[in-house]
C-alpha cells in the first residue's frame, strides 16, 4: 500500500501554482496524518485552536478534491468526509467504526467496464468502488 504524504501534495499544489498558506498546510498534514475519513468539522475541532478557519477547510478540501489529492467518501444523510489520497487510481477500505482508511492498490474491475461498454456501448472512463468494514482495533 502507497500512501499520499503531505510532501506529496504540497509538491502537487506548488506545480499548479497554488500557495502554500499555513492553514493550507495544518489542515493538508492534519488530513494527510490521520489516514482516516474526516468531515470539515473534525479538522476544524484539531485546528481551531492553531487558529484554522472552517472557510479554509472547506476551501482546501475542494482545491484538493479538485486535484485529485483528496476524494469524498460517499455515505448518505452525514456531512461528507474526506480522505487524502493520491491521484493514481485506487480503491479504498473505510472502518465504520473509526473511519480509518486504508488503499486498496489492486483493480479487478476492467473486465466489469469491458462488459458494460459492450452491453451499453458507452466508454467507461471512471469509477468508484469503496470497501467497508471494521478495522482490528474496532472488531475488538
């Protein structure tokens, strides 16, 4: 498993052209750090007090959404989360209990995307497929 590092994504940022604000990197290592799913409101609870606005979360999510350094996890009727990742293609392992994330490196779903374009004539050019289930630590 290759993880993102936040050196990574401030690299990424920098080649687009974008600054490297100090809010921009408490929330880019907060998020990077925890390897876990967090909504806006769980960075602002750690960042608050280093003095991190939610308007800059939100607005570092979506610039890392944007680039391919962050994905939604998709969950319906909670606020979303956010995981950092790297832009390559990957699946995801979510912990329900915890939400800690972990990449899935392998895709198996070629085959599938051959078969769906043959039955609909449409190209696949993306998908999403999320795993989840309880780590270790919250089996116990």
């Amino acid at each position: 498993m290759i993880r993102t590092t936040p050196r990574d994504v401030f690299a990424a940022l920098q080649a687009h052209g974008h600054k490297l604000t100090q809010p921009r990197r408490l929330v880019i290592e907060t998020l990077v750090d925890q390897s876990r799913a967090m909504t806006a409101n769980d960075l602002h609870q750690v960042l608050a007090e280093r003095g991190v606005s939610l308007a800059s979360i939100y607005r570092t999510l979506e610039l890392m959404s944007e680039l391919h350094l962050a994905e939604p996890v998709h969950q319906s009727g909670d606020e979303a989360r956010y995981i950092a990742c790297r832009p390559e293609h990957h699946h995801h392992i979510i912990c329900t209990g915890c939400w800690r994330v972990a990449d899935v490196d392998s895709c198996l779903l070629e085959p599938v995307a051959n078969a769906i374009h043959e039955q609909s004539h449409f190209d696949v050019e993306s998908h999403i497929l999320e795993f989840y289930g309880r780590c270790a630590a919250c089996r116990r």
